[in-house]
C-alpha cells in the first residue's frame, strides 16, 4: 500500500472526527477528499481497497464493518488509533513510521519425516522449539506471521501417526526420574490446562513453555521405559496448551507447530486418544481459517489412529469435529447424521470419572452447545431455518455449563447475540451483545476477538436502539484494548 499522510489540520476538524469516532467511512472518505486533496483512487492506494469498493462507501451504498480493514485504513492513512476508537497504533512510537517495522526471525520447526516418528527426535523438536520461542519478541513476531500449513504439505508428514515408532539408537546419559517425578509433572500439566480452558493465554504461556523445555531436557537422558513414555505424555498435555496459549495470542503458524510436536509426543508416549484429541484440535484451528476439507481429513485420521481405543467420549468429540466440517460446507444431511451418532456415543460413556481427565469437560452441555455453534455457522446463510434452534441450544448449554466453562461460555453468549440478530430480534440482541462483552473482558482469546469482531458488523449501522449504540461502543472499547 502506498500510504498517505492526513495533514494534522483536516485531522482536527470536528465533523472529520465526529465522522472517525463513529465509523462512519463514507463522510470521513467525502472530508478527506474535500479538505486533503485525495482522490478515490489515492485512498485506494493507501487502503488496499479497491477503487470500486471506495465509490461504493463513499456513496452510502456498502459499509466498513470489519475490525481489520478499520484498522488498515488507519495505518495507510497514518490515523490515529484514538480518533477510530483504536490502541495506538505500532507506527505511531516508531522513530520513522516511513520504516517497515523489523522482521521477527523465521523460526520454524523442523520438517516431519516421511518415515516412522523417532522419539528421541520429538524430545529435539521440543528443545529447539522452546527454546527459539522463549528467546522471540513476540510482539515483532505478530507482525510478520507466517501462513499455516494445509493440504498435502500438513497431511502427509502426519502420516508416521498411524505406524509404530522407529527404533531410537541414540546415546544418552542415564536419567534419574522416578514415578513420583512424572505425577508431579503430570499435575503441574493439569494445572496449565485448567488454566487455560478458565482464563485463555496470557502469562501463563511462557510458563508453559518452561515447563515443556524441561521435560525435553530431561528426555534427554535415557529414562526407564515406563518413566520415558509417561514423560512424553506430558509433553504431549504441555504443548497442546502450549498450542492453544499460542492461539490466543494470535500467532497461528507457531500454534499449529506446537500441535505437530503435541501429536509426535503423544505417539511416542503410545497416547492414542490424546494425539486424536490434538488432531481434532489441529482441525478446529482449520475450521476457525475456513478450511473444512483438510479439518475433516484430520478427523478422519484421528479416528484411523484411535479406533479401538478411544473411549465413547472421546469418540463423540471427534464425531462433533465432522459435524462442524459438515456444517462448515453447507452439508446439512451429513451434520445431522454425525450430530446424531456423536449423541448416541456419548450415551454409550459413563461416569466421567472413567475418562482422562483432559476429556472430562465434554458432557450433555458440552453436544448442546457446540450443535448449537455449528447451527449458528448454517443460520449465517439460512436463518431462517436454523437460527432459532441454534438459539435454543445455545441457550441451553449457557445454563447448564455457566460462566466456569470459561471460553466455551463466552462462545456461547457471542453465539446467542448473533442469533438475535440473524433473526431480527434487535431488542434481545443489545442486551445479549453487553452480556457477552462482559464476559469476554475477563479472557484473553484471539479465538474470542474473532467472534467480538464478527458480532461488532451487526452492530454497525443501527443507531436507532440506545442500548445498542451502548453494546456496540462496548465492543468498539474491548476490541481496541
């Protein structure tokens, strides 16, 4: 983008910032090119939207509604973040905001072998991994992401999943951990994942990665059978929260090697069920990126790789996973048919207590209010037919699971206001949106930003509601926190 400087006079006019406070592109556009001289095609420029797009804004006939593109226009028009309702914005500390900002280092786990998974590499991968994250500024980081992988280049070398693991003939140093060593660590992993599922990333996530580093550096030695694998089942727990921690931050690429290295250890640690657990997780990151087909191929090969030993539990978690890629591609007859066995293998689990712990959270609740996201997703293009029972279910998981279920329950409540407003409900979508932003200030969630930014369009546009100005300022506050 060719970026344009906003003369600090046109910025101070009052019905220029009265047009900026309230997003409303169209008058701003009209006042940039009457008092700074720019032309449709010069705001093109600096935007990255295309001419045809700028006319249609400009006359009144689309509107600016995604959080993103707000802020591309505020960095290519050099705009304040305060005067759109932003954080400042990274070039507004920079010495020369003409200056790229430095690119963080390209640190990539190394590629996966096409033959059977060696542990002591995995043990390799977690060292180098952690090691180079724990070093990265992540804030230079988050500006030069790279890409997930899909397709071929993520499927294939997750292949060794369902062969058995190569012989490991490299020499290590004798270890000394016992049995109590690896509960110990098993706890402390429980703890992370808790924490997680309560609160979302933040601080923790580099405790996380301590921790994992010293269970690599203990694999390093050569440990007893029994103790090496029971170690690599924690690395496994560790860097799927790990992975998820990451997520939230927003760094995808980084979140998805971390997922890789969850699903080498769990393999090592001869944890199926976990390892279809981080493949169903690695399918949900490709359902959030719009890729449904590679989600549902790592369904599928997280129950290749289970079957047999996955308990109803976990089966009917994977079985929702294809519901959702189902639903993701407008096949309704197939989400209801996975729907349906995902609810007879949940009858068939019984107490709890029975599962692994990390399996536990996935309950009558649970079903209900992941069918009902998935019913949402179908109302987003046929409202009609599924919005109010996407509604109900929604709402029935919202008091059953309650505000403990931590990021689930603040999915829930982003869900619910959508479902108000798909079915034109405007006077149950205000309150529904505020109590949704009010449970979402107490979680750090890039997953949970995505949905607050895909709830904040409906509420653009719409100014004769008072209590709908008041939720859509709040969500114009959180998501520029």
């Amino acid at each position: 983008m060719n970026r344009k400087q906003i003369p600090p006079e046109v910025l101070e006019r009052a019905d220029v910032r009265r047009a900026l406070a309230e997003h409303d592109l169209a008058a701003a556009f009209k006042l940039f090119t009457k008092w700074a001289g720019l032309s449709q095609n010069a705001l093109a420029a600096a935007t990255g939207i295309t001419p045809g797009k700028i006319s249609l804004i400009i006359r009144g006939r689309q509107q600016v509604t995604a959080f993103a593109v707000i802020c591309r226009i505020a960095d290519g028009l050099r705009i304040p973040g305060r005067l759109l309702g932003l954080a400042d914005r990274p070039w507004e500390h920079q010495a020369d905001p003409a200056l790229p900002p430095a690119a963080a280092d390209d640190v990539t786990a190394a590629p996966e072998p096409t033959g059977a998974w060696a542990p002591s590499r995995t043990a390799d991968l977690a060292a180098d991994l952690t090691r180079n994250d724990l070093m990265l500024d992540r804030r230079a980081a988050t500006r030069t992401m790279a890409a997930t992988l899909t397709g071929a280049a993520l499927l294939d070398p997750l292949e060794p999943w369902l062969r058995p693991a190569a012989a490991d003939a490299t020499h290590r140093p004798p270890g000394r951990l016992g049995r109590r060593d690896v509960e110990h660590l098993e706890q402390v992993a429980i703890a992370f994942r808790h924490w997680n599922h309560t609160h979302g990333g933040g601080l923790q996530r580099k405790a996380v990665l301590g921790q994992l580093n010293d269970v690599s550096a203990f694999l390093a030695h050569h440990q007893q059978t029994h103790i090496a694998m029971g170690l690599y089942r924690v690395m496994a727990q560790l860097a799927s929260t790990a992975a998820s921690m990451t997520l939230d931050e927003g760094d995808e690429q980084r979140g998805q090697q971390y997922y890789r290295l969850a699903l080498r250890a769990a393999h090592a640690g001869g944890d199926m069920p976990f390892g279809a657990n981080v493949l169903a997780a690695m399918a949900r990151q490709l359902l959030y990126r719009d890729q449904p087909q590679d989600a549902l191929d790592l369904v599928r090969l997280a129950q290749d790789g289970a079957r047999g030993t996955a308990a109803p539990r976990v089966r009917a978690m994977l079985l929702t996973r294809e519901a959702w890629a189902y639903a993701a591609m407008g096949r309704v007859g197939a989400f209801e048919r996975a729907t349906g066995q995902a609810e007879q293998a949940l009858a068939q689990a019984g107490g709890s207590d029975d599962d692994p712990y990390w399996i536990r959270y996935f309950n009558a609740a649970e079903l209900t209010g992941v069918t009902g996201g998935r019913r949402l997703d179908l109302a987003r293009t046929d409202p009609r037919t599924h919005a109010e029972r996407a509604a109900d279910q929604i709402r029935t998981a919202i008091d059953q699971r309650a505000a403990e279920a931590g990021r689930s329950h603040v999915l829930d409540r982003i869900g619910l206001a959508e479902c108000h407003f798909l079915t034109g409900d405007l006077r149950a979508a205000a309150p529904a949106t505020l109590a949704a932003v009010e449970v979402a200030e107490q979680l750090t969630s890039t997953r949970v930003r995505r949905q607050l930014t895909r709830l904040y369009a409906y509420t653009v546009g719409r100014h004769t509601s008072p209590g709908l100005r008041e939720a859509r300022d709040r969500l114009r506050v959180l998501l520029a926190d």
